[in-house]
C-alpha cells in the first residue's frame, strides 16, 4: 500500500463513514503534493500530513430556539476549528439543512490552504448549523442567531477565530450574531467579518468572492495567452452572494453571463441574466428562481427533476467560461463532458469543490483551463481578513482601495499558482499548483512552530 493509500485507510477508520466529502478532499490534495513530500522528508519526520487532516478541535452544540408559533424548536451547532499555524482560525458559517460534521470538516481542510494561499495571516475553520433559514421570518433568524451565539462565543474571539458568511450566511445573520455577542459579552470587537458596513464591516465585502474570482480568471486566461472577457458568453449557478457578484463583475468587464441556477431549477436567459431583476428575486423577495420567467418570458426555465439524473441543465449551455457558484459536487462527469462537448475554454470554481474528481480530471486531459476553489474564490476570506484588520485598527477603507487590494490579491494568488504548477513539472495544473503552494507555507510554519 503507499502513502496515499495509507494515509486515506487511517482517516476513514478515525473519521465517520458520513464524512464522504472530507475524504474527497483531503484526497485531491494528498494526490497534489506527493511530489513535495518525497522531495522532502523532513514534513514526514514531522508528521505533518497526520497532523494537517486532523482538526486542532471540533465543536458540537445544541441549539435552541423558538419559532413564531411559540413552537420550541432544536437544532445542532458546530464549529471545527483545524489549523491556526499561519493566523487565527478563519472561515465561514454554513446555515443549511445539509449541514454534518462532514461537510464542516471539508470545508475546514480546504479553508487552511485557500488561507495560506491569500498570503495573510489567517489560518483555517469552518462552522455553521443543520438549521435551514428557508420560509424562516425575519425574527426566527434572529432568534436562531441569538441561540447560536449563547454557545459560539465561547470559542471565538478576534486573536482566536473568526468565522464569517457562507451559504444561508449573509449579513443579516452575521448581524444578529454579532449583537448577541455583543449583549453577552459587552464587548465590541472584530469576532465576526461581513458585518453591515455601519458597524465594523468592510466596504466590498459582500462583493468579494464574485469579483474575486472573475480577477483570477481574467489574470487565468492571460497565462494562457487567450483573450480577456469581452464578449465572451458565461455560465454562472448560484443565484446567492457569489453567483450575484461574479454575473455583476462579468457585465463589468464585458461578458455575458447567461445563467444561474438555485436548488430548483435552472434560468438560461440568451440575452444575459437580467441582473436587477435577480437581486429583487433572491435579495429582497427570497422567492424562487421560477419566478424570473414569470416578468422575463424569453428566458428558458429546467427544473432540477425535469433534466436527465447525473448531471445538470446549467453545464449544457454552450459558453466560454463556466463559474459554478452555488455548492459541493454540482458539476459532475456529464456535465463536463457537455463543457468539452461545446467547446468551454474555462471553468472557475466559486463555490468550495463544486466539481467532482472524475470532471476535473476530464476537463483537464481536454484543454480545458481550471480554476480550483481554494485560489478562484479566496477574494471573499482575503477582504474578511481586510475587514479583521480595518477593525484592529479601528479605522474604515474606501470601496476603491479594497477592490484595489482584492484585485492585486487576486492577481498574486494566480500567478503564484501557476508559477509552482511550472516549477513542479506540470504547466498549467491549477489544482497541483495550489495545493502545493497553500500546503509548503502551513507545513513549513508547523514545522517552525513545534509540535
Ligand atoms: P448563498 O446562500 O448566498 O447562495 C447559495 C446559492 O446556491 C443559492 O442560490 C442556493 O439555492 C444554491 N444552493 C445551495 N445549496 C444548494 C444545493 N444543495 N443544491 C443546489 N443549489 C444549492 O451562498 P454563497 O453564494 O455565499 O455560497 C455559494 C458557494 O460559494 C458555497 O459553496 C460557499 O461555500 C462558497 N463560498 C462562499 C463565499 C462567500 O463569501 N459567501 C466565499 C467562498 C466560497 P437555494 O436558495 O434554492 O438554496
Ligand atoms: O469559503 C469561504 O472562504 C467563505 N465562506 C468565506 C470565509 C471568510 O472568513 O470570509
């Protein structure tokens, strides 16, 4: 058995059998960096891979809450927080019904190396609740946020961890957290980013995953030597903060993005996605992408059951390049043999490991240039740490020197990423290339640090 083989057998036997994602991923990077650790002997001496898939710690609590009916109501909470080598624990809360210790776990392992790959001092965790903020009113989210934050603020603080928004996460949550936190602490401080700008929040940060990511591609295809956005038809799924964001950067730079897509359905919209009207659908009313047809007729509405199992109505529209943005595994081998099929020149993952590894693997052996999460979506935690530090400092950036930062940040990643690609032998392997450089930074601070 080698290494890898080896390695994968002792985190299923000490994990749960549930904790399917997190074996993906911890898979994918120790398929990255076998080359590093073979020209180096000193990370098994120290232990490092052992020690980097085990979490530091890991928080399960019972949420209690009661809805509108008066109605108690009980949910589970969790935080894992993995590695702090390289900065306090940093990564987002996940309010949905899907939510396990697995997911959250997967999540956590990714979020160290997209961390280190931003060149800040964050290090990685995840949280979140099984909680589904669905058809909830404005007052059970709050309540819900309060019940969660009783338990939560005993594990964060801003030099300790500081989690932030992520799917069912936005601002109006962080803001009842941080009110709690606040009520029970009386302390004001920057525990929570994506906060409202009024109280401590950063200017783009709602912005920052979508832009983020569009930057990559854009400095992506420049490597490449292709031409840059203009024109170019995009597809985009998702239709909450990163999809939003990444449509209104592509419009910026040119682009048309044609699509998006919620738990639902699929809107394919021919003459570019009507983005005001997206941001009332999703941002105000918080209805369902059906809806969309019912003002704009000519756009084409599949619903989830009414497209062929296995794959999704959103990866066989034809385009340039794709921007899968809503959730884990959403883009399967079908759909990236219809992305090679129609000729996709690029895809850049905005959510965290949307694509599974059969579909990697196919896009890469066709050409395909691919952008992997842990680099094409780091924008949104790089201005989250923007934000740690504007609080520390007590002090409030302009819009235009954030997207100026997220831009250069942006920029910086990619290059190093396809720079460590070409030094390890493998031009153009995005994947290879940020596992290996998010990996040699926390290894070699581990190492550094002590056991
Ligand atoms: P939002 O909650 O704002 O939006 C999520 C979108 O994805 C919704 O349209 C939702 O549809 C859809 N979606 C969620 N789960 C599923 C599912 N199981 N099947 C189909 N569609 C689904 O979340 P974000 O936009 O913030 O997050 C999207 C992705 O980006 C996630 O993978 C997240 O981890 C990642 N990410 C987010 C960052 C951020 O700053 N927010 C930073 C980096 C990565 P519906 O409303 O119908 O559920
Ligand atoms: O996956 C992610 O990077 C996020 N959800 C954002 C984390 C953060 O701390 O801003």
């Amino acid at each position: 058995m080698n290494f890898l083989e080896e390695t994968i057998n002792r985190i299923k036997k000490s994990n749960c059998s549930t904790d399917g994602t997190f074996f993906q991923a911890v898979e994918e990077v120790l398929e990255s960096i076998q080359p590093v650790l073979d020209a180096n002997p000193i990370y098994a001496r120290h232990s490092i891979v052992k020690r980097l898939t085990t979490p530091d710690r890991e928080f399960k609590f019972k949420v209690v809450w009661m809805d509108d009916n008066q109605n108690i109501q009980v949910n589970t909470g969790y935080r894992v927080q993995f590695n702090n080598a390289l900065g306090p624990y940093k990564g987002g809360l996940r309010f949905h019904p899907s939510v396990n210790n697995g997911i959250l776990k997967f999540l956590g392992f990714e979020q160290i190396f997209k961390n280190s790959l931003t060149g800040l001092p964050i290090g990685g965790g995840k949280g979140g609740s099984d909680f589904d903020p669905k058809g909830k009113s404005d007052f059970e989210i709050m309540k819900f946020c309060s019940a969660f934050m009783t338990e939560l603020h005993k594990y964060i603080g801003p030099r300790i961890d500081v989690p932030a928004g992520d799917i069912g996460v936005g601002a109006r949550e962080i803001g009842y957290l941080f009110g709690e936190y606040k009520k029970i602490t009386s302390s004001y401080e920057g525990i929570l980013t994506g906060k409202p700008f009024m109280f401590g929040g950063s200017l783009m940060r709602p912005e920052a995953t979508g832009y983020g990511c569009v930057y990559f591609t854009d400095e992506m295809l420049k490597f490449a030597g292709l031409a840059d956005f203009k024109d170019r038809v995009c597809t985009v799924s998702g239709a909450g903060n990163v999809a939003l964001h990444t449509i209104e950067k592509l419009y910026a730079l040119g682009a048309k993005p044609v699509s998006c897509t919620d738990s639902k359905g699929t809107i394919y919209d021919p003459r570019g996605v009507d983005l005001e009207l997206l941001k009332d659908l999703k941002l105000n009313k918080r209805v369902s992408l059906e809806e969309y047809c019912t003002i704009n007729s000519d756009a084409i509405y599949t619903k989830v059951e009414d497209y062929p199992e296995g794959g999704h109505a959103v990866w066989n529209i034809p385009c340039d390049c794709a921007f899968p943005s809503a959730t884990q595994n959403e883009l399967t081998l079908i759909d990236a043999q219809n992305l090679v099929k129609n000729a996709c020149v690029s895809v850049s993952e905005g959510a965290n490991m949307p694509s599974t590894p059969e579909a990697i693997h196919l896009m890469q052996k066709n050409g395909i240039l691919f952008a992997p999460a842990k680099a094409a979506n780091a924008g949104g935690v790089a201005v989250s740490e923007f934000e740690m530090s504007q609080n520390a400092s007590m002090s409030k950036w302009t819009y235009e020197k954030v997207d100026k930062m997220l831009e250069e940040t942006m920029r910086a990643i990619c290059k190093r990423v396809h720079l460590t690609a070409e030094e390890y032998g493998m031009d153009g392997n995005y994947v290879h290339g940020a596992n290996i450089a998010g990996f040699k930074k926390v290894a070699d601070a581990m190492i550094a640090e002590g056991i």
